[in-house]
C-alpha cells in the first residue's frame, strides 16, 4: 500500500509539472503571434487610443507580470474575458463543447465499428488478403491529412453529387463527412493496435489449450482471445475521445463545425490570448487528466507497473 501512495504521488507531481510546463509554453507562444491590439482598434486610432486598449487588456504590463495574473486567475477559477468576442472564456467553451461532444462521440463510434473488426480479421487471416487490406488501410488512414481527406470528401459528395452539406451544423447529414474525416485516422490506429494485440493473444497458451480441448474456432476467438485483446485498444479509445475533443482543429475549420477546435483556430486567428490559452490548458488538463487515470489503474491491475516506476 505504502509503494501504490507513493507511485500515486509520483504521477500526480509528474500531471502537474506537465500541466505548469504546458501552461508556460502555451503563455509564450501566443505572445509571439503578434499584437492582438492592432485586430481590435479602428483603422487610423490615436497611439493613446491604442496605448489605452492595451492597458485595458493588461498588455502594457511585464512578461513576469502578466504570467502571474493568469496563474492567480487559473487558481481561481478564472480564464479571464475573450478580447475579441468581450465575453468569458468558459461561456465560450461551454457553448462549443456540445457540438464537439457529438462530433468527437460519432467518429470515435466509426472508428471503433471499423478499426476492431478490421484488426480482428486481419490477425485471423494473417498473411492473407485481408491483412494485406488491412495494412493498406492504416497506411493511408495513419499518413493522409485529415485536411486532404476533408477537401476530398466535400468535392466528392458535395460539389458533384450534391448529397451531403458542405459546412455547419444542423442535422445528421452536416455530421457525416466531418465525423468520417476526423475518425478516420484513429479507426487505423485502433485497427493497428487491435491486430497486433489480437496476434499476441492468439499465440497465448490458453488459447492453445483452448484450441487442444475441441473449442470452435469462432468462440475461441470471440470469448477467449477478444475479451483480452481489446483492453489496450479499449484504452487507447478512451484517450483517444479526449484528443478528438479538444484537438479536432484541422477538421473543424474546414467544416466550419462550431465546435472546441474551432475555436481555437478563431483565437489563433484574432490574437485572443485568453481564448487559445483557456482551450489548450483545460484540453491539456482533460488529456492529462485522463493518462493519470490510465496509469493509477493500470497498477492497481498490475502491481509490477508501480515497483518498476
């Protein structure tokens, strides 16, 4: 028990200097994108004019300074205020989130009906046709650009045949192409992760005993080896959701879907220091959030994960 709190300890202290790390990184970096000030003042303003919207916004202080204030504000609670929509980060997050919800929901569904069974068959069949199909389609699933696949699908479906909206959100048919876009890559990552697990389980010695004893085929692949075959992929899906969330920028602006990534790409666009701050240090939260989870589970299943640690 001692060894678990003290493995405990050790992950959260590595969570929060990820987090503080992160927090630094993201503070930098928008600082080097420019003056937000010149997006927001009128064209011909007074230098007073623009000196004045700059000490409103805090920006007149030192680095140091305003790093502190955005600490203190995070420990508050308190993401501050949108410079260009004037309303505070969290409303903006929290009325985005939804539609990122349901995106992220319905292409982590695809990729899992696509990537679990196509990883199965191919480590069933391995060497044959449909693990060579199987290769193939990681291949392109793990190195086409989620723009590329984007920009093909709405030419395809939208422009010569017309079936499919081409940006926004609505119904069913607005999610359909950015869903697709967006699981496409992680339906080849879990189709990876499920065929390499699936041919470790599969030369098991239970399974070989299984086989010995008479069992079926089907059910020595489908209750013996899949059950344990899918607890790292399952995992994997699990973080795999937090990334879709928070990171889906690429596939959300060209979608125009009104969802987290999109509002990145807005603050990234507009200079909204608070805004790109906000959306990255509560994904880099959830996402750490998540892995820690991962980790304080993973040994309490396996002991031998804390003692190596």
């Amino acid at each position: 028990k001692a060894s678990m709190k003290q493995y405990i300890i050790r992950r959260v202290g590595y969570s929060l200097l990820s987090l503080f790390l992160l927090s630094v990184t993201i503070f930098l970096f928008v600082r080097v994108t420019g003056d937000p000030v010149s997006l927001l003042v009128e064209p011909g303003a007074s230098p007073e004019d623009i000196e004045n919207i700059r000490r409103q916004l805090g920006l007149d202080r030192p680095l140091w300074e305003q790093y502190w204030h955005f600490m203190a504000s995070l420990f508050a609670g308190d993401f501050g205020q949108s410079f260009y929509y004037r309303v505070p980060v969290l409303d903006l997050y929290f009325q985005r989130l939804p539609h990122s919800l349901l995106l992220a929901a319905v292409a982590m569904a695809l990729s899992l009906l696509i990537g679990i069974p196509s990883g199965i068959l191919a480590a069933v069949r391995v060497d044959g046709f449909w693990d060579s199909a199987g290769k193939i389609f990681a291949l392109l699933g793990l190195s086409l650009p989620q723009f590329w696949v984007g920009l093909v699908l709405i030419l395809f479906f939208s422009v010569y045949l017309g079936w499919l909206p081409s940006s926004g959100s609505g119904g069913v048919l607005h999610l359909l192409m950015p869903a697709f876009t967006l699981g496409w890559y992680f339906a080849a990552a879990h189709m990876r992760l499920t065929r390499s697990s699936m041919l470790e389980v599969l030369g098991s010695e239970y399974i070989k005993l299984a086989r010995l004893k008479g069992l079926p085929e089907a059910l020595v692949i489908g209750k013996h080896a899949l059950k344990n075959a899918l607890i790292p992929v399952i995992t994997l899906a699990g973080i795999n959701l937090v990334v879709m969330i928070n990171v889906a920028v690429v596939v959300e602006t060209v979608f125009a879907w009104p969802g987290i990534g999109r509002l990145l790409y807005e603050g990234i666009t507009f200079r909204d220091f608070p805004v790109v701050q906000g959306v990255v240090i509560i994904g880099g939260a959830m996402i750490v959030l998540v892995n820690l989870l991962v980790d304080i589970l993973y040994a309490l299943i396996d002991p031998r994960i804390r003692l190596e640690s």
